[in-house]
C-alpha cells in the first residue's frame, strides 16, 4: 500500500496494529491473523479503508521432483516384471498382477495433477489435454 499525502500510517484494528509509513513507501507488514474470513484495515485516520481475506492454508502437494523419483522407484518393479517376461521366467498371470500393482501407485503420484485439473475444467463444462489425459491413463490401466 503507497500511502497518500493525508495519511502516514496504516492500522489493521483488530490485530492491534499501527504501522508508520512513509511518503511512496511500499512495506511488508507480517501477522498473524487469529480469524478466517474477511477483515478491515484503514490508513492512521481511517478515512481509506480496505479489506483483505484470510483463508485456510493448504497441504502443500508433492514437487514435480518428488514425484519424479517416487515414480521411478515404482518403475523398478515393472521393469523386472518385463525382463522376466520376455525371459520366460514369470509366468502370464503374475505379470498381469504384477504390473497392475506396480502401475497403479504411479498413476496415483504422477496422474493426480492431470485428473484435478480435468475436474476443474469438467466443472467449467470445458475439456483440455488434461481431460485427455486423465480419462486416457486409467483407462489403458484398466484394460
């Protein structure tokens, strides 16, 4: 907030706090609101108001690196699987069981951005490349 000639300090009233500002001064004032919902500050002189929104914090999701070697231990599996295929060594059923174990967790980790942002765009009544997606892997999963 850059304040204005009328006003030198700004006032978050119920946190309790009034800061001094200077003239074309933008400051970083850091709180802790004690309530959700939507709350009032105001220059020193409350003559300008404003209103700001505290929302609950989210769970942070997994980083694309994460995911990456969470996947990749998971792929290990599957690959073995392959080797023993093609060897003769693993019989038919156990590769079908086998890769539906090993497959499933990694489309859980690395699917789960795609299906949320298909949700998202269903609930639009729109379709992306991550509704594609999302409705494309599961179904090669399954099948």
């Amino acid at each position: 907030m850059t304040p204005s000639n009328c006003y030198k300090e700004i006032l978050f009233e119920e946190e309790g706090i009034l800061e001094p500002i200077a003239q074309d001064e933008e400051k970083v004032i850091r709180f802790t609101p004690q309530d959700l919902g939507e709350h009032e500050f105001s220059c020193g002189m409350k003559m300008q108001k404003g209103t700001y929104t505290v929302v609950e914090k989210t769970k942070k999701s997994l980083s694309l690196f994460q995911r990456f070697w969470i996947t990749s231990i998971f792929t290990v599996p599957l690959v073995i699987l392959m080797i023993g295929m093609s060897t003769g060594g693993i019989s038919h059923q156990v590769m079908r069981w086998g890769t539906f174990l090993a497959t499933t967790p990694i489309m859980l980790v690395a699917g789960v951005p795609y299906i949320r942002s298909a949700w998202a765009s269903f609930k639009k009544h729109n379709s992306n490349m991550d509704t594609l997606v999302a409705l494309g892997n599961p179904s090669g999963l399954f099948l």
